[in-house]
C-alpha cells in the first residue's frame, strides 16, 4: 500500500544516518522529570533518552547534552541537572560531567576537551532567559559547542526555544531516535490508522484538547469522552453540572464541537452515568448516578460503570485506540474506577493502541499497565499539537531526509 508507506515515512533527517565518529554533538533530550527531596522522582524520561545517547557513543561522538528542568525563573540550584547527571551516569554505566552554567568560556573549554564516548551535560537550558525567548544569541552560543546538532526532546518540540529550534539554523540539525519514533507512532495514528479508529478523550481541560476533537470529527469512527471534560460537554447541552469542574471558555468550545458533531460521520459519545462527590477529597460522601444531571451540592469525579463498560467494549472492537486523558480523578481510589476500565481495556485490546499525556500515563504506571500499549508518548502537550495537525517547530526545523529511490 504505497499510500501506507508515504505516511509513516518521516521526511526528517535521522541521527542513524549522521557521521559521528570523532564529532562532538549537541544533543538536547528531554529531561524534564521530577524531583523530590534532591533526587529524580520518576526516571521514565531519561530511560527514554538512553538509546540516541548509546547510539551517539558507540557511534564514537563525544556528547553535549541538554535539557531544560521545571520553569527556574533564572539560576535556581533547586532546578540544577545534578541529580539528572548523576542518575543517567548510573543508568548509562558511564561519568556524566556536570557544567556549570549553559554557555560561556568555561562550558565552552569543558566541551572542547572531550574524548571520544564522553557526555557533558549543561546546566539547565533555563537558567539562560534567551532560551524560552528562542533568542539567536544563546541559539548560536550553544551551537559553538558542537560540530552537529541532534533533537531528541520530543516533549519540547511544540516549543520554538534556542535550544529546540534557534540552535538548528546554524548545525546540521538531525532527529534522535525518540523523536522519530514518536513522531512516526503519532502520525500514522493521525494520518493512517486502522480501523475503526476510537479517540477516547478525558482529563480536565477541554481547551487544550478541543482542537484534537476538531481534527477527528469526520475522521475518527467513534471519540469517547470522559473525565472533567465532559461537564462542559453537559453545560453546554444545558445540563445541571452541580459543582462539576467546567470551564467557561470550555463550554464554548463544546458548543461548538456539539454543533459539528451532528452534521460529521463520527459518533460522539458522551457518558450515561456518572460517580459523585460532595468534595474534591478521597475521604468525601460518594454516590453513583444513573444519568448525567449532577444534584445541587455534588461534583461528577468519575464515568460511572455502565460507561465504562461501554467505552471498554468499543475500545475492545478498535483497529485503533488513542487515548489521552484519565476518565475520573484517578488519584483518590473512590474515582479511579473509570480510568481504571478505560485502561485494562486499551492493555487488552487487540487492536493498535497509543496514549498520551503525562496523567494518563501516570495512571496506566499506577494500574501496572506501562508496558501493555504499544506506544506511550512522552510528550503531553508537543503530542496533543502534533495529533491536532500543528507543526512542531523543534522538527520542522530539522533538516529533511535526503530523497533516496526507495523514498
Ligand atoms: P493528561 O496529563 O493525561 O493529558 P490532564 O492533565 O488533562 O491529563 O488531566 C488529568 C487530571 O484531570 C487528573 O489530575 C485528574 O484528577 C483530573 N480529572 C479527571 N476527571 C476529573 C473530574 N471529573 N473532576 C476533576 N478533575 C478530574
Ligand atoms: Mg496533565
């Protein structure tokens, strides 16, 4: 099916296909993973960036590594790359040096110094304002460091900073492996899914998501919603939504996507009961409700049972899942049930199932059920812009593949 082939092809210069012996390389991964009490909280983003650092070693590059960590407004040793260095240095078997500071004479000898298999990590790329400015001189600063350049930061992709998308105008600028990979898994689900493709949507904002159900109705066979989103969906078809999480700029939006639903081949599906709380609390008052009106006085946390079992099923019958967003408030055990079906489905279902969004996978982590779909995308937000059919400045910046006869 050529059709087939041209969608999943990438377009991207690959770092596979990169000279890199005796090369010193920037490489930006994404290393943003959160700390508790001085140390790395949760590792799944730095695994996740071992393969291009391996691959670049082997490959006899010398490594210059960054990444940004949290929002430091400036120097912050509360946001320093310590104990990110020290962590991948334990993962990778290997020393990580640890620079001062992003850029400047004494980052620039350190990285000048380096032998062959060795990894510099900078400081983190926000202790420099320029960077969230994607300002051209800590852009070209950070290209001094290296001989080619090496993105591999898909979470930071959707965001055009010196360190994402400034320093590539002036290296060869390559894909990582993560990248490609997330960027190939997301697109073939956008452009090319099997069939019937089911979009199951939740969490709690509908303004950061809408435009994902913008881009599926019409396309996708059936988008499943859940969650916190939903109230707006039931505000705006004047529903009681009790004291229901609902945004006001969300009700808009659901009005709207409402109005487009009627008329697209898709089918909207909403849920038809529900698991209420009186407070936003674990230990709170809770009772199911056969319907979707929330009584005076109560708040909906999760889909209730006969939702979920409807979603299950047509998650079961999808050639296609993607999911993005937790069906309830997960977190407290008297709301996690919803999120919970929704997830023991998407591990089971016999069809191709990606999921996104830092929550959802954090729920998928805490179920057991990490390694059970077949692709988890680490980036929230750069994955809701890429499937909503945005460009994503940090890869459209790279440079293209070269065209080959086997295209
Ligand atoms: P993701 O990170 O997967 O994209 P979001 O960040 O959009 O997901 O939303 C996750 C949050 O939504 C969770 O912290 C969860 O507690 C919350 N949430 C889900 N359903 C509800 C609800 N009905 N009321 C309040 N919060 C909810
Ligand atoms: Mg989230």
């Amino acid at each position: 099916m050529p059709e087939r082939t041209a969608s999943r092809s990438f377009g991207k210069a690959s770092v596979r296909d990169a000279e890199v012996d005796g090369r010193r390389v920037l490489l930006r991964a994404d290393l943003n993973v959160p700390l508790q009490r001085g140390g790395v909280a949760d590792e799944t983003r730095i695994r996740a960036s071992l393969p291009t650092i391996e691959l670049l070693r082997d490959g006899g590059a010398s490594i210059v590594l960054v990444s940004h960590l949290g929002r430091p407004k400036g120097p912050d040793p509360d946001f320093s790359m310590g104990p990110v260095g020290k962590r991948l240095g334990e993962l990778l078997g290997a020393e990580v040096k640890q620079a001062p500071a992003v850029v400047g004479d004494e980052v620039l000898e350190m990285a000048s110094g380096l032998s062959a298999g060795e990894v510099l990590l900078l400081e983190n790329s926000r202790f420099e304002a320029g960077e969230t400015k994607n300002d051209p001189e800590l852009a070209k600063d950070l290209a001094d460091l290296a001989d080619l350049y090496v993105n591999d930061a898909f979470g930071s992709a959707h965001r055009a900073h010196a360190s994402t998308e400034g320093v590539a105008h002036h290296l060869p600028a390559y894909a990582g492996l993560l990248l490609e990979r997330e960027v190939t898994e997301l697109t073939a689900v956008r452009d090319d899914p099997e069939r019937p493709l089911v979009v199951v949507l939740g969490g709690a904002k509908v303004t950061d998501k809408v435009g994902v159900i913008d881009r599926f109705l019409g396309f996708a066979e059936e988008i499943l919603v859940g969650g916190a989103m939903c109230f707006s969906f039931f505000k705006a078809e004047g529903r009681d939504t009790g004291n229901s999480l609902v945004e006001d700029q969300g009700v808009e939006s659901a009005t709207g996507v409402l109005a487009d639903a009627g008329g697209s081949d898709s089918m909207l599906e909403l849920p038809e009961d529900l698991v209420l709380g009186k407070e936003f609390d674990a230990e709170t008052e809770i009772r199911e409700l056969n319907g979707v009106d929330v009584p005076e006085g109560w708040m909906g946390l999760d889909i209730g049972s006969n939702t979920a079992a409807n979603y299950s099923k047509r998650i079961a019958r999808a050639g296609t899942v993607f999911w993005n967003g937790p069906m309830g408030a997960f977190e407290m055990e008297p709301f996690a049930a919803g999120t919970r079906a929704v997830a023991e489905a998407v591990a089971a279902a016999p069809g191709h199932t990606v999921v996104g969004g830092g929550d959802s996978l954090a729920a998928l982590a805490s179920f057991g059920l990490a390694d059970a779909v077949d692709w988890a995308s680490t980036g929230g937000g750069a994955s809701l812009e890429l499937m909503e059919g945005k460009e994503l400045p940090g890869v459209a910046v790279l440079q293209d593949a070269k065209e080959t006869a086997n295209g």
